[in-house]
C-alpha cells in the first residue's frame, strides 16, 4: 500500500471525523465535536 491509497482509505473511513492534514497536531480540528478520540 501506498501512501496515497492510504490516504484515500483514511477519506472514506474518516471523512466525518477527519480532515487528513499532512501532520496531526490537532490545531486543525480543535474544539469540533466529536473530535478524532470520538471515532
């Protein structure tokens, strides 16, 4: 697998709950319900 089928998995599994950022730091999504620790 490479990293772009890995991300399109992630699109379709988390698109909800995801915004796919290129480093997961959290400042993206801060503060929206449920937030990545709620999937």
């Amino acid at each position: 697998m490479d990293l772009l089928t890995a991300r399109k998995n992630a699109a379709d599994r988390l698109s909800r709950a995801c915004r796919l950022c290129r480093q997961c730091n959290g400042v993206a999504c801060a503060g929206e319900i449920p937030g990545f620790g709620g999937v």
